[in-house]
C-alpha cells in the first residue's frame, strides 16, 4: 500500500513531535557514553532505541511505552558500563580488548584471521593515519570498537616531554609485555 490516510500520515508526524524531544532528554540523563564510539554491547543497545523508535512512531504503542524502553536501555547500559569500571572480570565479559595485526612491518595473520580483519583494512587504516608505507609504524592495533590505532616508531630514548617505552600497549591482545614497562629503548623505538 503506497498511502493508507491523511490522519495515519498525521498521527505519525504527531507521534514523532513528541517522541523525539523526549527521546533527547533521555539519551541526554544517560550520558556521553550512550552516544559514544561503540563496542558490540553500546551497539545493540543504539539499534534496539531505533526499534523502538521506529514501534513507537509507526505502530498503536503509547508514546509512554517507548519512552520507557529507551529509558530502560539506557539505565541498563549505565549499569553494566559501571559495573565494566569496577570489575575487570565484568569488562571482560561485555568488551573485547584490542589487538594487535601489525607489528614493525610484519601483518599477523593468526590475530588478522581470528578478528576476520584483512590487509587490506590495515593497510587504509595506515593511510588514514597519513602514511605511506610501514617504515615508521611500531604497531598498528585494532581497538575494542572497530576502530584501528596506527602507532609510530618513537625514536630510541624518547625526545624531550615525549613518553617513553609504550605503556598505550598494555592490555592489547598479542603485545609483549616488556611493551608496558615505560622502557625507553624497548620494542617501539627506532
């Protein structure tokens, strides 16, 4: 059916007047968090407001009902990212960690596979960072969001105000843990 009635069109439009407001208040009590850069927990969540969103403007559910839904989603991703900062166990179960598919020029295929992540990815996300070849990355890191992290080569000893060693690999999947230890002439200088 191409157009049902005026009044259905109406009603929608109504629907959406009053559901979106308030839509915004409650994405806006939940926090930044709620709109944040997104790991598969975060992403459920956005697409089941959608749904909901989506019920509620185009079905009979009362704007209350949607509002609520949203409203529970978002309490509940407040709890588990609270519990995700107090227990490391929980983080666990609700994060992937990071890791690493690239390290000094060298793709790992055995990380590369099991994240189903291919060099070709890797290599965009090296000229996304404004490189043109390898030379000059430590490590190139695939975040527990989707997003990849392209790590320059530091040079050895480390220059004035410039952190030493690289203490960002601590907790990344496949990373040698003389990697955290604040080493300036560890695995990342040049």
């Amino acid at each position: 059916m191409l157009f049902d009635s005026w009044t259905s069109v109406g009603r929608v439009l109504l629907m959406a007047a009053v559901f979106y407001p308030l839509l915004i208040v409650v994405l806006r009590l939940g926090g930044k968090r709620t709109l944040a850069k997104m790991n598969a927990f975060d992403f459920v969540v956005t697409v089941a407001i959608g749904s909901i969103t989506a019920s509620t403007l185009l079905s009979d559910s009362a704007v209350a009902d949607g509002v609520a839904a949203v409203a529970a989603l978002v309490a509940l991703q407040a709890v588990v990212t609270w519990l995700s900062v107090r227990s490391d166990r929980f983080e666990a179960l609700v994060k992937s960690r990071p890791t690493l598919v690239l390290h000094d020029g060298r793709f790992l295929d055995g990380p590369m596979r099991a994240e189903r992540v291919t060099r070709e990815e890797v290599r965009g996300a090296i000229r996304n960072a404004s490189f043109a070849g390898v030379d000059g990355i430590a490590a190139v890191v695939l975040e527990s969001d989707g997003r990849f992290s392209v790590l320059e080569r530091v040079p050895a000893g480390g220059g004035p105000g410039e952190a030493h060693g690289a203490t960002a690999m601590a907790g990344v999947d496949g990373a040698d843990p003389r990697w955290d230890t604040g080493d300036a002439d560890g695995p990342f200088s040049g």
